[in-house]
C-alpha cells in the first residue's frame, strides 16, 4: 500500500455524526466559550443567532474527535510493508470558518479530504499532510471548513 492509496488523496471521506444537545453545548459554553446564546435560550432567542447553538469552537472540537479516531483505525489497519504511519502534531490550520450555526438538536456530519503531501527536508523520514476538514448538517449546509497540516512520520518509505 502506497502513501497515496493510504491516505486517498482528493477523496472526501465521512467521519461521523454528531447530534447536539442542548446540555452539552452549555456545558462546553460554561468551560471554553462563556457567550449567552450557547448558555441560555432566552438569550439565544433574542440574538441574531435566533436560538441556542453550539460554539464553532465545540464544533470543531467535535471533528477533531471524529479524525483522531479515524487515523487511529487506519493504522491499526495498516496493510503497507514496514511500519504504520505515526501521526503526530500540527503546525497550525488556515481559513478556519463557522458558516451557518449549530442549533441545539442538529446532527451534524464530519469529513476530511486529505489533499497531498510532501516531505519534509528538515525531518527525514516524515512529510507533511494538507487536509480539508468540513462539517455539514442535516439538510447538506456547510456548517466549517478549514484547511491544516498535520506531521506524519513515514519511516525510509519515499513520500
């Protein structure tokens, strides 16, 4: 298996679902993003947000649970000759954007679509990931996109 088929460059692959309840979403308001229209619906009512909604920080934060878990099954299943890919950190994402909001009781569906790599001359033996994450609710609306890049260390195998 080579890194390309591995990682299925330019193909949009679905990470999960996610329903979010209004419980949660002020109980991760209370810890990270203290804002009235994802704490209380009265006030989420009167906002310009029209009722309680998720922080685009949760939302986020949800599909990075959703792609951690994946790259964990894809290297317990890893088929290529040598070692699994290891996944290691970020060097930050760009054009991070919340489109539309996340209301209280929406199901939202994650994706990723791994976009190219290159090695990295300065770390033999590992390349750098360019991905697209996305999130879409029920209806199709894009709800986030941002693009990032993430280290993978590959061992000898050419990128």
């Amino acid at each position: 298996m080579s890194l390309n088929e591995f990682f299925s460059i330019g193909v949009s692959r679905t990470l999960g679902a996610h329903t979010f309840q209004a419980q949660e979403i002020k109980a991760f308001a209370a810890k990270f993003d203290p804002q009235p229209f994802h704490m209380d619906e009265e006030a989420a009512r009167n906002s310009v947000l029209g009722g309680l909604c998720a922080s685009g920080w949760h939302t986020a934060s949800m599909w990075m649970r959703f792609n951690a878990l994946d790259r964990e099954a894809a290297v317990a299943n890893w088929k290529g000759e040598g070692p699994a890919p290891e996944f290691g950190p970020s060097p930050g994402l760009r054009d991070l954007k919340w489109l539309r909001p996340v209301y209280a009781g929406q199901t939202i569906t994650f994706s990723r679509t791994d976009l190219g790599h290159r090695p990295l001359a300065s770390r033999p033996g590992w390349i750098l990931l360019d991905v697209r994450g996305e999130a879409f609710d029920d209806k199709g609306g894009k709800v986030l996109e941002f693009e990032n890049a993430l280290l993978v260390k590959v061992g000898n195998e050419p990128a």
